[in-house]
C-alpha cells in the first residue's frame, strides 16, 4: 500500500491508546475488530442499517461500519468491552441478562451500546421522534415503551428479543434514576 494511502492513528479505545497504521478507507468496524481484535462490535450489514455494530464515540452511539479510523482519532470510543466497570456489568448490560433481551446475541453487544446512550440522550432532555412535547423547557419525556422503541429502531434484532429488549432499557433507565 503506498503511504499516501496510510496514516498512523491513535484511537483511544475503551480508556486505552492503540496506535496502528491503516488505510484511510479502514472503518472503525474493521480497525476494531480485524486490527485490534475487539470482536464485540460485530459486523452486520455493514451498510448502517442494522445497528450491530454500534459503538459510542464521545459518549454518542455511532454505526462504526460508515465511521472511518482516521476521523476517529483524538475521539473516546468505547465498544461493548468497554462498559463494565470493575469486573461488574454495567446496569444495561445486566438488565439485558436479567430480562433475556438477547436470544442469538449477535445484535446484543449493539443494542446494549445504543441503549447506554439512549438513557443518556433521555436524562437530558433530547426529543425523540414520538416525543409529544419538544420543548426545551418541558425536560425528559416519560420514558414510554414507545420512547423506547423509537429511540432504539436503529438497531435491529433479527430473533425478534424486542419486548425483552424494551424492558431492559426501561429497568436499566429506572436503575440510574434511583442512583442520580
């Protein structure tokens, strides 16, 4: 590969640095998974459509497939691997468990990276599509059911766990009201 093709990045990955050399059409998909071995982002219809490989970049959802590694850098990615804390499961990760919101898990490690941002994107004030008011001043919406399934219809589910899925992003929420 000729070096005006290449570039050295440092992604910061999951609170750690990895600095590699890629070519500047390499996804964040593909550096994750196939240069660094993170195979927790997996590989769907590399279109941006499912959601499977969701990851979060600056603490946002993002479909690493339509990412480049090279606009990633100077960025905070943090991937499925990455959202447990001290050997414990994050709260969406255990809510997921303990309400079967996965069935194959393929689509799993996607949805449970959407949905830690789907709350984040609640708890302060975002609208949704199915939100009924807008207004800035009106704060968080109730976290419906059908919040929920607008906010997470991003990311598909090709077993069809949705209902479980919808109840683990809603206990998971309720979990994090009663810490804050």
């Amino acid at each position: 590969m000729p070096a005006s093709m290449t570039s050295a990045v440092t992604l910061n990955i999951n609170g750690e640095k990895h600095t590699l050399s890629v070519d500047h059409r390499t996804t964040l998909l593909d550096a994750l998974r196939e240069r660094l071995d993170l195979t927790g982002t997996k590989k769907g219809c590399d279109q941006g459509q499912c959601g499977a490989c969701t990851v979060m970049l600056d603490g946002r959802r993002a479909v690493s497939c339509l990412q480049l590694a090279v606009a990633a850098e100077g960025r905070e990615i943090t991937t499925i691997e990455g959202v447990a804390e001290d050997g414990e499961l994050h709260p969406v990760q255990q809510a997921f468990l303990d309400l079967d919101g996965y069935q194959c898990g393929y689509c799993t490690p996607g949805q449970i990276c959407s949905a830690i941002a789907v709350i984040e994107e609640h708890a302060v004030g975002w609208p949704s599509a199915v939100t009924e008011d807008v207004r800035p001043d009106a704060g968080p919406p109730p976290l419906t059911p059908e919040e929920i399934r607008e906010r997470m219809s991003g990311n598909l589910c090709r077993c069809g766990a949705y209902v479980s899925i919808v109840q683990a992003v809603a206990r998971a929420a309720e979990a994090k009201e009663s810490v804050a």
